[in-house]
C-alpha cells in the first residue's frame, strides 16, 4: 500500500464543505445553525509520550510504521501540532440519554481533525478523544484519562477483528498533563494522566447528529440547538449523508440531477437510506449479542448511521451468561442490559426517524421498521448456527435450540465464550 510522510496526508474535509460550520468563541455555549465548530487553538499537553500504536489501523490513512518512530508523530496525535491540511472542529449533535431528550450534547472531548482519501480512494476521518475544551464540554473538561483510552483502543481493535463493524483506533498518547478524576466514585480523587485515542471512521456522524432539530421536549423541557431550521439544514445533511457514505443509493436515484426542495424522488432517496441504517443497525445488534458485547450507554448520540460500534465507554463482554447484565453502573433501571440491547436499538431506529420526519414523513418510514425485525432474528440466527457448527442446513427449529441452550447456560452460570469452543 502506497504511504505518505504525516505531512503530506491526503486530506480533502468534505463535511467542513458541505455542511455549516460554527466559528463564534471556543467556549461552551448553545450552537444554533451548525453541524461543526472550528477549533482555533489546539490544547497541548505536557510530556506527550506514545503507548501503543496500531499499524494495521494506521495504514487506512496510508501512515506507515517508519512515520509512527518519530518523534513528530507523538505531538501529532496529542493534539499539541496541527497536521498540515487537517480543519480542527468539533461536531454539534443532540441525543436521547436513558430515555430523555437532553438537548444539545455534542463533541465535548473530541475533535474532528478531517477526513484522508488514501491510495485506495476511501474516505476516512481523524478524531482525537481527549484533546480539550469544546463548545459542547458543558461542565466537563475535555480530557479522558489513561485507563478509558486504552480500553477504547483494545476494544476498537478487537471487535474489528472478531468481525463486528467498529470505529478503529489508531493510537494512544499519554502525558504528564494530569486532571482529577474519582476512580471508584467514593469520594476519593486522584490525579490521572490525560491521554488522546486516535479514533478513525468513515464518519462519526450519529442519530443524534439529525436531533438538533428536535422542538422542546415535554418531558425535559429541553430543545434542540437548531430547532426551527430544519428545512434548510436537513436535506443538506440527509444528502452529504447519502451521497457521501451511501453512494450506491444516491447513484440509483440519481441525486446528481435531483432538483433542489421537497420532491417524491428526494423521498424515495430518503426512505431507502433510512432502509440502509436499519439493516445495519440490526446486523450490529445480532453481532454483539452473538459475542456476549454490552455497550452499556446506548443513546442515540452513540449510535452511528452507518452501523458501527460507537463510542466505548463502560462497555463489557460477559462472562458467566446471564441475559440480564449490566456492564454500566450508573444504569440504575438496567435499560442498556444484554438482552435489551435489540429492542433499544429498535427504538433508537425510531428515535432517528422521528429526527428526519420533516424530509421523511414517519408514516413512511415507521412502516419499514419490520426490516429491522426480520434483518436481525436473520442475521443473529445465522451467527449463532456458525457458533454452534450448524453449516449443512438450516431447519427453523435451529431458534429454538439457541433458546434452550442460551436457557441452559443461564441456568448453569456458562461461560458465554468457552461454551462454544
């Protein structure tokens, strides 16, 4: 494969151009009228000091493993230098936390540093998690420490290769930089070092990228930061969106010659894309259930529009198997459990076509949400049959077997992964 130095990445930041970009004050605030805000100034930390690095993932962006030894690469992935032809920005989005519309969320620790067109001709976007204060911190800081870097690293990496879709990670820097975290949530404070993950995807464009138009919550009392411009940002959105990471279906309805404004071929375009993000929605959830994976914060701001694993935050695999386990303890209601992991990615489903209702009327695409149904009993059923060794047939009673042996391993404390070995 073709390589570059980090200084000459090929970078070609389409959503800087083809969807609005806040650039008021680096500071937290309410950001109407923008998917992106500029970030001026980078953020350095002190003593910035390599972990570990993933080639493989590194090589998407056609970086090679002589530009990893360097020393510039470390200050690069800090965020402490800016890569030449990289547009700092963080990503405005709302989302539904637990079941509530929270109202403007957004990149409050990340930063969009561009997308790269390497030598095969894919797009992919740098993201540094961890690089400092954004418009959207809220109250936070912007840093996330070592412990959560490196599990994110070793996640990414790991789920790509058990073969579930997943952002990847690139590398993990740590430093000096130090910020007060409560480990253990007893009151006890210590001083942990600040790292940055490199994260890559095509996009980390989300359900709750299209929420920020949401009107006021009756529930919250809180409104997306975009609410009432729906009209003019949504098909702008919707078609970077299809044009861009789903290009076979903006092919076969000829987007190109699309006129501008509501038309039934716009719809058309529409629905089948929201046919795409269910299909791959549930495809994601069978996988997960089929390895025993618990995201554990499965908000509609952590749900990606193309079907990947997003955002790894108090994610587990089981152990012992026990259909009922929560791998984030802050889930006081056990919403985001093992075996509710489908339904509420169905209702996130839900939750993004209500986001896109003014270009996609939900009579529409409510109606298609047995696509998700049926895709994932397919495709967990068929994960499961591969797990079992159940390759020369494929009986319907097959589903009941999975049941009774899932009831079993319950039952008996299996370990969900020595069980299928």
């Amino acid at each position: 494969m073709a390589q570059r130095t980090l200084e000459t990445l090929n970078f070609d930041n389409l959503s800087l151009k083809a969807l609005p970009v806040d650039t008021g004050p680096n500071e937290t605030r309410t950001v109407p009228g923008a998917c992106f805000s500029r970030i001026p100034t980078l953020s350095p930390l002190q003593s910035p000091k390599l972990v570990s690095a993933s080639v493989e993932a590194l090589q998407l962006l056609d970086i090679g493993p002589d530009q990893v030894q360097r020393p510039e690469f470390v200050e690069f992935m800090a965020g402490n230098t800016q890569l030449p032809g990289s547009e700092p920005a963080a990503h405005c989005y709302a989302g539904h936390q637990f079941g509530f519309f929270s109202g403007q969320l957004g990149d409050g620790a990340a930063m969009y540093l561009g997308e790269v067109v390497n030598a095969l001709g894919e797009r992919w976007e740098m993201q540094l998690k961890g690089s400092g204060l954004t418009p959207y911190s809220r109250a936070a800081d912007g840093r996330k420490v070592l412990r959560s870097s490196v599990r994110e690293f070793l996640a990414s990496e790991a789920m790509f290769h058990l073969g579930i879709p997943t952002t990847r990670a690139g590398s993990v820097v740590s430093s000096d930089s130090r910020i007060d975290r409560d480990p253990y949530y007893d009151g006890r404070v210590v001083a942990e070092r600040c790292s940055v993950v490199l994260r890559i995807a095509p996009t980390f464009l989300r359900f709750g990228s299209f929420e920020i138009f949401k009107p006021t919550d009756k529930t919250t009392g809180r409104a997306g930061p975009s609410v009432g411009r729906e009209a003019e940002m949504l098909p702008t959105m919707l078609d970077h969106l299809v044009r861009t990471y789903l290009s076979t279906i903006w092919v076969t309805h000829q987007g190109d010659s699309l006129q501008p404004g509501p038309s039934s071929r716009r719809e058309d375009m529409y629905l089948d894309m929201y046919k795409e993000v269910l299909l791959r929605t549930a495809s994601l959830a069978a996988s997960w259930q089929a390895v025993g994976f618990c995201h554990g914060v499965l908000n509609t701001d952590n749900m990606s529009v193309l079907g990947l694993t997003l955002d790894y935050g108090p994610y587990g695999f089981m152990e012992s198997f026990d259909p009922d386990h929560i791998c984030n303890g802050s889930d006081d209601s056990g919403r985001y459990d093992y075996k509710g992991q489908p339904d509420i990615c169905r209702w996130n489903c839900e939750k993004f076509a209500e986001a896109i209702s003014a270009a996609l009327p939900t009579k529409r695409s409510f109606a298609e949400l047995h696509l998700y149904d049926e895709e994932y009993e397919r495709a967990y059923l068929q994960l499961m049959r591969r797990k079992l060794g159940l390759l020369r047939a494929a009986p319907p009673s097959d589903s009941d077997l999975v049941k009774e042996l899932l009831a079993v391993m319950a039952a008996t404390g299996s370990d969900f992964s020595t069980t299928f070995r």
